[in-house]
C-alpha cells in the first residue's frame, strides 16, 4: 500500500512539474520578453537635421518615444546633429557622444531635447536569470503537485488488498 501512495505521489508531482514549467514559461515569454537577454551597451543614434524637425514640432523618425532595459545596461546615445542635445542629467555636444549606466530596476521619465514632447521614458528592467526560472517552475510545480496528489487520493481512492 505504501509503494502505491509512493508512487502515486511521485508521478502527480512529477506531471505537476511539467505542467509548470509550460505555465512558468509561457509566463515569462509572454509578459517579461524583454529581460531575457544579459545586460548590453544599447546605442541611441541622434540623426542630423534633428533640432530642426523638433523645432517644427516633428520627431526625429528613428528615435523611439520610450526604451526597455535590463539592469546593467548603458544606454549610449551618438549625437550625429548639428546643435547640442539633452537626455537626463547628460549634455551630448555636436559630433560627441555621451553614456548613460542603467544600474537599477526602475521607471525614468528624462528630459530630452531630442523628442518633440521633451521627454523620453526609459523603463530598466531586471534580467530573468536560470535562478528566476527554476524558482517559477518550483513554486508553480510544487503547489500544483500537493494538490493535485490530494485530490488524486480523494478522487481515485487506493484499493486496498485483501490478504488471502
């Protein structure tokens, strides 16, 4: 009787695993798709003729309005315009370029001469590292496999031998 439950326990806990691992990943590739990767220099290029578009009330077309990063970025912007620009706290001379070091998981709102809004919001994300992974496949697993074992046992009851 023993090695029944035994057995029983071990393979609802092992489906369970399974089942949360495809519920752990799909999770994490589709809400946290852009922390997967290791933290990277990302380059900004600010075109030529920028300053002028802005002061027309246009934006520059390969510039985005908001950035994702993962913590340990840096965010390296190339100013490739005639006339000085300003993102945050750095200050990117014509020809020159400036970096910027993403060391916290955090939401930024920077000022920005080089958006028409003035602003540029840069969202710093934290890596999903193997440890992230294995703990959400864990916690999911695990709990589902306690009560799926509990329910298998109320649900489809053991026999029980009738010694001859």
């Amino acid at each position: 009787m023993t090695a029944l439950v035994l057995k029983r326990i071990a393979l609802c806990m092992l489906l369970s695993l399974v089942i949360g691992a495809a519920i752990s990943e799909a999770s994490f590739y589709y809400l946290h798709a852009g922390q997967t990767r290791p933290p990277k220099v990302v380059e900004l290029d600010i075109p030529a003729g920028t300053a002028d578009r802005i002061a027309r009330g246009e934006g520059a077309p390969s510039v985005p309005t908001n950035m994702t990063f993962v913590v340990g970025d840096t965010l390296l912007i190339k100013n490739q315009d005639s006339a000085m620009h300003e993102l945050g706290p750095l200050l990117i001379p014509p020809g020159a370029q400036a970096s910027m070091s993403l060391n916290s998981e955090q939401n930024y709102t920077a000022t920005c001469s080089f958006q028409p809004s003035k602003y540029l919001g840069l969202e710093v994300l934290s890596p999903v590292t193997l440890t992230t992974r294995i703990a959400g496949v864990l916690e999911t697993g695990l709990n589902l496999g306690f009560l799926v074992t509990v329910y298998s046992l109320f649900a489809i009851p053991l026999k029980k031998r009738i010694p001859a």
